[in-house]
C-alpha cells in the first residue's frame, strides 16, 4: 500500500467517525431498518459458532505454508498471475475482521428470521473461508454460493469448512468476470463483495446483482473505503435511484432495494 493509500484510509477513517452514528436506532423511519441497526448491528452476544470459526482464523494467521496465488486484480488479463502468498500474510492482509464476520452472521440470521425460508447467498471472493464460515454458520438450511479466482486459495477455505463441519457451501473456481455470469439469472438474497477493490469492477459486479436481488435483499460492499475509487464507487451507488437505502459502516457498506423505504444514507458506527 503507497503513502498516498495510508493517508486516504486514515482520512476517511477520520471523517467516518466524526460524522458517524453511534445509534441503537433513533431516527430511522423504517420499523425493518430500526430492527436491523438496534438489534442486529448493536447486538454484542457471541453466538455458538464464533470461537470456532476464530479459532480457524488464529489458525491461518499462524501457517506459514506458501501458496502460488492466481491474481486476476493485478494482473489486468483474463489469464491472472500466479504469485506466491504465505497463508500467514494473506490471512493478515485479506481476511475480514471479527466484528465484521460476525455482523455479517447475525444480518444473515436475521434476515432468516425475518423471511421464513432458507436464503441464497452469494460471495464475490472467496479468501481464505472465514467470512464465508460466518456465512454458512448463521443457518444450515441457507445455501452459500462463493466464487474464487484461486485453486490455491480456495483448497485452504475448503479444509476449514471440513473442519467446521459446514456443509451448505457450494464454490466456483476462476476469474470472477467469467463466474459470476453463470449465476447472474438466479435471486439472491445476500451478496457479499469482496473481490476486485477497484472502481470498474465494484460497479460492474453491482449493475450485474442489482436486477436478480430480492425485494429484501441486501449487497454488502467490503472496503468502501479502501480507496478514493472505491469512494467514488460507493458515492455514485448509494445515489443510484435503484437503491432505495443504504449504509455506511466504514469498513463494509449496505445497500437496499425496498421500494417502501425512505432515499437515505445512514452512517453508523458498528
């Protein structure tokens, strides 16, 4: 990451948590969107499955094995890259925090609830499995689709799902471009992004989802803030007249499509 990089993040950190809500609700007009802030994203209750999955993660963050890694991103070809990646530093690097997973589990549990019925659940870059973990473990009965552009990658999730015993994980393997087309005629009620962290992608996957989400679907944007593009992306998707809602947690952003719901951008500190 260059020094002008750095300076953004902690800029934009900066700015997110001086203008940020530190809400437990107030102030949302919808009874849906109220629920989801007080008693989705402020619960702090460590469910069953979190020390295990954690434990996976302490796991990676310590295995020093090296993986040739496919790199579409930075490669700028269809073909991608093979670099080689210590499990330790990706796990650093990529894996998404505690209290982002574990927000991402509980949103999922309840918008379970919420619907009645199993959801379908989309991630755009797989890693090394643990959000995908936090995914899955929410409810067996949901299935989880997860697409990854690396064998490599993919084989190392693969065995942490084994070894959480999740069961309702289906994956794809190759260039996200190409993969994501196969399933963009099925709904979805959940997608998670976090693939290509670039402007054109982050729009391209978007534009892609937006026609086949359900009415209460969510897409979660990882690292909306990762850098001046990615802003820009995240500013131009939450004006888009296709969506009717949407919220900033700094490190992922949300984005809703009910057509009951108020035009507006809450920025909430999770």
């Amino acid at each position: 990451m260059t020094n002008n990089a750095r300076l953004h993040r902690i800029l934009a950190y900066l700015k997110h948590t001086l203008t940020a809500w530190n809400t437990t609700g107030e102030g949302i007009h919808s009874p849906y969107l109220f629920e989801l802030v007080r008693f989705v994203l402020r619960d702090r209750n460590a469910y069953y499955c979190f020390a295990d999955i954690e434990r996976r993660r302490d796991l990676l963050l310590r295995c020093p094995d090296t993986l040739d890694v496919v790199d579409y991103g930075s490669a700028g070809s269809k073909e991608g890259v093979l670099i080689p990646r210590r499990v330790c530093d990706i796990a650093k690097r990529q894996l998404e925090s505690p209290q982002v997973g574990q927000a991402l589990f509980r949103l999922v549990n309840w918008i379970g609830r919420q619907e009645k019925r199993p959801l379908q659940i989309l991630e755009l870059g797989t890693s090394l499995g643990v959000t995908t973990a936090y995914l899955a473990a929410a409810d067996s009965r949901n299935r989880v689709l997860t697409l990854e552009g690396s064998a490599a990658v993919l084989n190392v999730a693969k065995g942490g799902w084994r070894a959480l015993k999740l069961e309702n994980i289906e994956w794809k393997e190759g260039n996200i471009d190409d993969t994501l087309y196969i399933y963009a005629r099925e709904k979805w009620d959940v997608v998670y992004v976090d693939a290509n962290h670039t402007y054109e992608a982050t729009m391209r996957y978007v534009n892609t989802l937006l026609p086949v989400m359900q009415e209460k679907g969510v897409i979660i944007l990882d690292d909306i803030h990762y850098s001046a593009p990615m802003e820009q992306a995240w500013k131009e998707l939450k004006e888009d007249k296709r969506i009717t809602t949407s919220m900033d947690l700094y490190h992922v952003g949300l984005l809703f499509f009910d057509p009951h719901y108020l035009k507006r951008n809450y920025t909430i500190r999770l």
